[in-house]
C-alpha cells in the first residue's frame, strides 16, 4: 500500500509539472510537444505519450477561452448572423467566424487521415528526439526569415482569405512534435506581412477549435481506459496548464506589444542543438 501511495503521489506531481510546462510552452513559439517529450526524458521519467499530452492542452484551451471570452462571445453571434443571413464577410467579426473555421480544417483533415492511415505514428521516428531537435532547428531559421523578411504592417482588415489559408495549412504541420502550432502559424503570418500583435491573436483564435477538440478526444479515451486513481492526476495536470497557460498568453501578447520574436529564435535554436548533444 504506501508504493502505491507514494506512486500516485509522484504521478500527481509529475502532471502538475507537466501541466505547468505545457500552459508555458503551448502559446509561446517554442512547442509544447517537444517540450513534454523532452523534459521528461532529461529527468528520467517515462514518456507521457500523445494521449496525456493531448489532455493536457485541454487547459490550454479552457486559459484560451477564458481569455478571449469577449471575442467568443461576439464571434458567437456573428456566427448565428452567417447562419441566418449566409454572409461569410458582412463585416470584421463574422470575416473572423469564417477564417477559423477556413483554418480549422486543414489541421482536422490531416489528424484524421494520420489517425486512419498511420495509427502508429505516435510511437515513429517523427517523435523522436532526433527529429524534434531538427526541427527545433529549422523552425527556429524559420522564424528568423520571417522577422526579416516580413513587411509585419498588416492589421486585421487588411488580411486576405489567402492568408487565412496560408495559415491553415500551417498550423496543420503542428502535428509534427517540434514544430510548434503556435510557432509556425505566427512564422506564416509574419511571411504573409501581418503585425505582431494582429498575428500572435490571430494565432491564438484559430487554434481554439483544433486545440479543444484533440484534448477532448485523449481525455476522454484516457477517461474509457484508465482506472480512477490514473485519471485524478490527469485532472490535476489539465488545472495546472489552465494557469501557466493564462499567464503565458498575457505575457506573450504584452510582450510583442514592444518586442520582435527573436529571443524565441535563439531559444529554438539552443533548445535543439542541446537536444542533439545529449542523444
């Protein structure tokens, strides 16, 4: 009995760590994926695996929710405007209805077709170490070229539906660990020349759905097949992500309100080279 009992105490720890990480790492640029596959690794503990990672970004999503709930509410209604009125651009808000759910499908699409064609992906090469590190490295070159390179003068009314897509697909190669959802949707709207702050809440808004729905899936597998003692730190982990996550996206939104993303670069950069010296 006290294993036991130390045991659930270690896993209740353990995900309220890993809840704190993931709420830090899902909003900003750097991938709250690769960050639960590494960290763990480094300190000796079992890989979590996708279906606690996922549940995890439940958290994330109800910090995202709760922080952008004056845009969902209007967006709410503009969405019973389109459905009455079948006007998809009547204005800003019901523009921005139809831009996250245009973004939503790419991301949708490719997790089920993994899901149907590649049911073991989450045990492939492309979760390995070796592999996010690279890709650290490459989003990290990414995100530089987009700083640069990118005119970042566009405001919301000023983004196309091309752009919308643009991201779409973008934020579709987020199911890669290392890429950082996050990242590479903010990468793609500096390419396209839209303003940080515009970018970063852009970002945020169209990952809602993609987010919710793939943590309400794991959870509710891991609910299916876990015991109850399995499930409580799962909860824990889930709360604890729910406010590293609030407190991430303030930050994240005040600080590009002065600053440019490369502190962010030079973390990626450093993240995945240190990942390749320790394999």
């Amino acid at each position: 009995m006290p294993n036991v009992l130390n045991q659930f105490v270690f896993n209740c720890i353990q995900s309220f760590l890993l809840g704190l990480l993931q709420g830090v790492t899902e909003f900003l640029p750097i991938s709250s994926t690769a960050h639960l596959k590494v960290v763990p690794y480094l300190l000796g503990w079992s890989d979590p695996g996708v279906s606690i990672s996922a549940s995890l970004q439940l958290g994330s999503a109800f910090a995202i929710i709760l922080y952008f709930r004056n845009d969902l509410r209007i967006i709410i209604k503009s969405l019973y405007s389109i459905l009455n009125h079948r006007n998809f651009f009547k204005d800003d808000n019901t523009r921005l209805v139809t831009y996250i759910f245009i973004a939503t499908i790419p991301i949708l699409f490719i997790g089920l077709l993994f899901k149907l064609i590649w049911p073991d992906f989450s045990s492939s090469y492309f979760r390995g170490l070796f592999f996010i590190a690279i890709v650290s490295i490459v989003m990290s070159c990414l995100l530089a070229i987009s700083e640069v390179h990118g005119q970042k003068k566009k405001l919301f009314s000023d983004i196309k539906l091309i752009d919308i897509i643009w991201l779409g697909i973008s934020q579709s190669l987020a199911i890669f660990p290392g890429v950082s959802r996050s990242g590479i949707t903010l990468t793609s709207a500096l390419f396209s020349g839209i303003e940080r702050q515009t970018a970063a809440r852009l970002s945020f808004l169209i990952g809602i759905p993609a987010i919710s729905i793939s943590g309400f899936i794991e959870l509710f597998n891991l609910f299916r097949t876990s015991s109850t003692i399995d499930i409580l730190p799962t909860i824990i982990g889930v709360i604890s992500s729910f406010f590293s996550s609030m407190i991430a996206i303030d930050m994240f939104i005040k600080f590009l309100k002065r600053n440019n993303t490369f502190i962010f670069v030079y973390y990626r950069l450093a993240f995945g080279v240190f990942v390749l010296s320790t394999l």
